[in-house]
C-alpha cells in the first residue's frame, strides 16, 4: 500500500523544466521520460507557483544564462521557489548561478543562495575543460545519516563533466553545510555537487552519465531529498574530509561517419584513404556498415563513453531544419545517455529558396536542441585560423567575434566547441624546406628518405591542402575559443597500422585544450599505446567498431590491464 501511494504521489507531482534557451536539454527531457515521468517547460513566472519539483540545466555562460533568466523575468521567481522550501536540481551551469558570482562573467552576480564563487580552472598542468568521466566522494557524515535520503551519488560510479569554471572545494566555513561531493581534477577539488534543505545540484550532467546519471535525475524526482538541519550543522561541525583522487577516466569515443548511398538512405559508412565506396573504380555503392541510429545505441550499450556523427553528405537540396541529421540526433538522444557530437554543416547555409540563411551559431543551436551536446567543425576552422594569422600579422586584434567558434563558444560555452583537424605529412630534407611551417623529426623517414615533415591541413573532406599547418590550426581555434581538438590524420586513415604518435604528442604539448586521437588503429595496443606515449585525452575509433573487428569492451579491459582508468561498461545499463 505505501508503495503505491508513493507511485501515485509522484504521478501527481508536477515536475518542471527551467529553460532559460541555451544548449542541449532534449537529453534531459529523454532521460526523464527514460525513467517513466513527464516534464512541464516553464514558460512564464506563474509556472513556478504551479511547480512542485523544478529541474534547472545550464549550457554555456555564466553571463548568458544570468541575462538570459532576467530577460524572461525568471531570476526573481527562481529564488522565491527556493525560498520556499521546494526541491531544485541544478545542473552544469544551474549550479553555478546559485553562487554569489563567477569569474566567467565578473561583471554578472549570480543568484547567491550560496557562498561562495565559480572560479576558472588553472590549466597550466592540465587540459581545460575538464571533459571527461570522473568520480565524485561524498564529503559530508552526519550523525544521523539515516535520517536524511541523500542523492544516489555514488563513489564508485563515474559521470560526465564537461566545464572550465567550478566551486573550489575548502571543506572549510559555510561550504561544509551545502558541499555534497568533491571530485579531484589535476591539483585541484571541486564542489561536485551541492546538497542543502531541498535544493541539490551537480557540477556534472547525470543526463549525460548514463545509467550513473539516471539513478541521479531518479533520487531526485522519486524522492524527498530534504538534508535535515542536523546533518548540515554535523558537517558544519566536522573536521575537512581528507582530499579525493583523482579518477579522470580516457574516453573511448565511437565516430559514425553518416552519409546517403546512391537510393537516399542514410548509412553509416567508412572507407580507406577517404573512399567510401566499394570497387570504387566500378562505381561501387556507398558502403553500407549499418543504420546510424541502431549502430549508435548499440555502442552506447557496449560501453561507449561518447559518439560522434560525422555527416559526410551535403542534403544541399532541403532547408536546414529538414535536414535528416537533425531528425538522427533526436532519434539517438531517445535512447542513449552519453555524449553526442555532430560533425559536418556547421557553418552559414542558406535554404534552397533563398528566403532564409543561417548563421553557423544558429545551425549549432538546431543541432543543440536536437539532442547534440558538441558541434564539430573542420573546414571552416582551417578558414578561421588563417584569418586569425592574418590579422595577427596586419597588427589587428586577433579576436573580433566574426567566426563561428567564438560566436558558438560565446554563447554556449568552449566545451561546446571541436575543431576536426584533417592533416596529412609533407617530408621536406631540411626545415628550411618547409616555408615557415612547424617541423618535427620523425622516426619515420619520407620515401627519398626525407628526416623531417611538416602537417599540412586540408579542407573539403581532404580534397584540398591548405597553406596552414597543424600547430598554426590548433594554437589560433584553441585562442578562438574552441574547447577540443578531434585530430585525424589522413596518412593512418584505414591502415589499421596505428596512431601518428608524432602527430599527437606535438598537437598535446601545442594546446592546453583537450585533444582526442583518431585515425589508424587496428587492435587494442594501439589504443594504450598513444595513451601512455602522449597522454591524449580520448581516443576514438570507427571501422574496427563496425566490422566488430575489436569491441568496445576489449579496448576497455586493455586499458584498464594496462592500468589506463577506464568506465566500466556495466555501469551503461539501468534496471527499471
């Protein structure tokens, strides 16, 4: 009987979303509806009297979101909720406007419910954002625990975080009364989440964290998590608890390369050397490895930590809220609680009629909204990084807001942002050869048995080499403001031989910007081999995952034999 009066409670409940229009929240509302409820947007400031449970997610800015909740008449009402005593979960961003202010936007206070300040990471010794899976330690005990329901958080568990500001964790004054987790990243601890009367946040997106992330929204929604006063004056009262480790994990990253074959279907397909066709000197159809969705929720459910959809079709012949990838995103966010990353048609596209033209900002915003977490962008970055030399050279500000990855980032935050670098090697016998351009040694002669090389970046899948090299692409977009470097290299594409090692470790030591591995891996080894050699963020594979020639699962156990932190698969899957 108390079973059923709960489920019927809940029922009941009216759960709301606080919108304030930026980023991905269709994820958020798939996972809620995942675990059997609905959820109302709110859309005006009576909603909030109407709402008995309130969910807040925040992509991008600290200003934007703060002008954003103002401008719609929101912040004043969100703290009269809170006020009252109702349960709020902040997410990401909607944590951290909880605070007094962040060094995101100084100018721009925050809602201060709590105290304290969202700082930016010190990146001189790590990558930033931090962007990965880590895992968050409960810092509070009181006397009383089993008085209080707490947030199923769990020490053992990883979620997803992806952002370059974060409370600093002190364990010290008022912070111990509302610090719920403390998560390590390089030498420094964050609040992870945050926990008082019936407000509770995550610095981390539990919609992003698979089934880990899911048992968090749940706790949530399901029950009444009411810290007693107690329990917050106990840890008040406690000595700091001793710093976490950390357990940053290296991302295993499934690439989907989606284009239409020669009937108009869309398919996933991969090719060597770019070449996607079968006996392409017969005119060979494109080939077909599987369906894009299908094919992602299958690596989401062997363990994948993040999937990203290349789109390798123009579909120049439809407007753009047509265009069939949007509808591949919605679909795939349904169903799957990782990341997801779309590539291809970022930029101004015009509708066929002429009547409408989108700006690059705007198609990252569809593809947000459609279920994307980060856009990739390849061309027209090797476009933005030669104009951000050329008005370095002319004595100009480097920065004018004119492209689109400081116009995204601006507005949905540098993590939301991957530059998609398509290199290949020049061997040149001397660096004096190379016009400029950044040079390494390699250990791998050039067939006159050239001793040096630099890596030119092209444009137009490949097609075209551009006058550009790798480390000029990859210092200007990180000062742009992208937030990821998704490095390829056309040389090891399909030869299954392995990583560009070289390639990698000087693009890791060019930027302080996450930077994941691609192209050339075959087996296992090669996996922990450019891990150890050059301590890349995330490596990422396609045609070996398609062909099933290695599962997702051995790469796992492989780095985790060789002592690589990895996600543990099992924890992907949810009993309901």
């Amino acid at each position: 009987m108390a079973a059923a009066k709960q489920q019927q409670q809940q029922q009941q409940q009216k759960l709301f979303l606080l919108d304030y229009g930026a980023g991905n929240v269709r994820s958020l509302l798939n996972a809620v509806e995942q675990l059997g409820h609905t959820i109302e947007h709110i859309s005006s400031a009576a909603d909030f009297d109407a709402a008995d449970k309130i969910i807040f997610p925040g992509v991008g800015a600290f200003g934007y979101a703060m002008a954003a909740l103002r401008a719609r008449g929101f912040a004043e009402p969100l703290r009269a909720y809170i006020a009252s005593g109702r349960p709020l979960m902040g997410i990401c961003v909607g944590m951290q406007v909880l605070f007094e202010g962040s060094d995101e936007s100084p100018d721009e206070p925050g809602l201060g419910v709590f105290e304290g300040r969202v700082r930016l990471f010190d990146c001189a010794a790590k990558a930033v954002p931090h962007m990965g899976w880590n895992s968050a330690q409960t810092v509070w005990s009181p006397a009383d625990a089993a008085a209080a329901q707490a947030p199923d958080v769990a020490a053992d568990r990883r979620y997803y975080f992806v952002h370059s500001y974060a409370v600093p964790y002190t364990g010290q004054g008022r912070q111990r009364a509302f610090a719920h987790t403390a998560t390590r990243y390089g030498d420094e601890v964050i609040v992870s989440s945050l926990w008082q009367g019936r407000v509770f946040a995550t610095q981390f997106h539990p919609e992003k964290s698979g089934a880990a992330g899911l048992a968090v929204l749940r706790s949530f929604i399901e029950c009444d998590l009411a810290r007693p006063a107690a329990a917050a004056a106990a840890a008040a009262d406690a000595a700091a608890p001793a710093r976490t480790r950390e357990q940053l994990t290296t991302r295993v990253i499934a690439c989907l390369d989606v284009r239409a074959n020669d009937q108009g279907d869309l398919v996933v397909t991969k090719g060597d050397q770019y070449d996607v066709r079968e006996k392409p000197d017969q005119g060979g159809d494109v080939r077909n490895l599987g369906k894009p969705v299908d094919l992602a929720r299958r690596y989401y459910e062997e363990g994948a930590d993040e999937i990203a959809f290349l789109n390798i079709t123009s579909f120049r012949n439809m407007p753009f809220r047509d265009t069939p990838m949007l509808e591949v995103l919605r679909q795939a966010s349904r169903s799957i609680f990782v990341p997801l990353t779309i590539g291809g048609g970022v930029r101004d596209v015009e509708d066929p009629d002429g009547q409408r033209v989108w700006p690059a900002v705007d198609v990252a915003g569809e593809y947000f909204r459609s279920g994307a977490d980060k856009v990739s962008i390849g061309s027209d970055a090797v476009y933005a990084a030669e104009r951000y030399w050329q008005r370095v050279a002319a004595g100009h500000p480097p920065l004018d807001g004119a492209t689109a990855i400081e116009q995204i980032a601006q507005r949905y935050g540098r993590q939301a942002v991957v530059v998609s670098v398509d290199p290949r090697r020049v061997y040149v016998r001397s660096p004096d050869e190379a016009a400029g351009h950044h040079v390494i040694k390699t250990a791998f002669p050039g067939p006159a048995g050239e001793q040096f090389c630099w890596y030119q970046c092209t444009v137009k899948g490949g097609r075209e080499g551009r006058d550009t090299d790798v480390r000029q692409l990859v210092t200007a977009c990180a000062a742009l403001g992208a937030g990821e470097i998704l490095l390829n290299c056309m040389d090891k594409d399909g030869t299954n031989s392995g990583y560009d090692i070289e390639l990698v470790a000087d693009t890791k030591a060019a930027v302080s910007i996450p930077v994941i591995a691609s192209s050339g891996a075959g087996r296992p080894e090669h996996f922990s081999d450019v891990v150890e050699s050059t301590g890349v963020d995330a490596v990422l594979a396609a045609g070996i995952f398609h062909r099933r020639e290695v599962p997702i699962q051995a790469v796992k156990d492989h780095l985790a034999q060789r002592g690589v932190p990895t996600r543990l698969a099992a924890t992907t899957t949810l009993s309901m």
